[in-house]
C-alpha cells in the first residue's frame, strides 16, 4: 500500500479510477493495481468515467485516474483536456493510443506511458508519479 506519510493519503484520497476501454486488459491492470490500491474503480468509455467523476464523494477520494482509451470516440487529448478542469491537481497517466506521443497531451498534472506497458509498467508509472508529482515521460 501507499505509504501513511503520503500527503495524498493523510488528506483521505485513496481512490484510483482507471478508464479502460479493454476488458481484458482492463482486468490485469486493475488486479495488478490492486496489490498496492485499496480503492480501483473502473469506467468503460469517458461518459462512464465523467459519470464515476459526478458520484457522491468519489472526486474528494481520488488519488489518480489512469486513462487506457484506445476505441474511437471521445478519447485522447480532448478528454484528459476536460479531465484536467473537472480535477485539477489530480495527477492523470494516459496509456497512449495508437500512433500517440507525450507531446500530444498537456498539464502539469498529465504522464504518459506508451500504449504497450505492461499492467506493471502502469503500478509501477502509478507509484513514480505519487512519490515525485512532476510530469515526466516514461
């Protein structure tokens, strides 16, 4: 788990909402999330995602979203864009799309990760970001 001293944890967010479009790997990466996560909640598609957003508690309570879109539709740049002002400072790891690269994607608060990382390139992109919160590429 995350450790106590965390300034993440002590302020009671605990929450990680991984938006995947993949049901396979949707499911390897939240069981792999899980083994330091206590809270993953999955959305399907970005409506799902902005519904989970609009839940009774679930914004104070997020730690991360993880975004894996890799269908047509609203996805890509355009969502984290709108992800980005409905919760701000909330740090985003985009798993890109096809033919995607980190200087598509823009905000302090966004990562990127190369659409093949393995479910423990993710936990592991996951932790680096919540011990040093500053975008970097890996």
């Amino acid at each position: 788990m995350i450790p106590s001293s965390s300034s993440q944890t002590s302020l009671g967010r605990r929450t990680v909402l991984l938006v995947d479009d993949d049901p396979f790997l949707a499911y390897s990466r939240k069981f792999v999330l899980e083994r330091e996560f206590n809270d993953v909640l999955r959305a399907t598609d970005a409506a799902e995602a902005f519904i989970r957003l609009d839940e009774p508690g679930v914004a104070d309570r997020l730690l991360m979203v993880i975004v894996a879109l890799g269908q047509p539709g609203v996805a890509g740049p355009a969502f984290v864009n709108e992800l980005t002002f409905r919760i701000y400072g909330v740090p985003i790891l985009v798993l890109g799309r096809t033919g995607e690269v980190a200087h598509d994607y823009r905000g302090e608060q966004v990562h990127f990760l190369p659409r093949h990382a393995t479910p423990e390139d993710v936990l592991a992109g996951a932790l680096d970001i919540l011990a040093h919160p500053h975008p970097k590429v890996a």
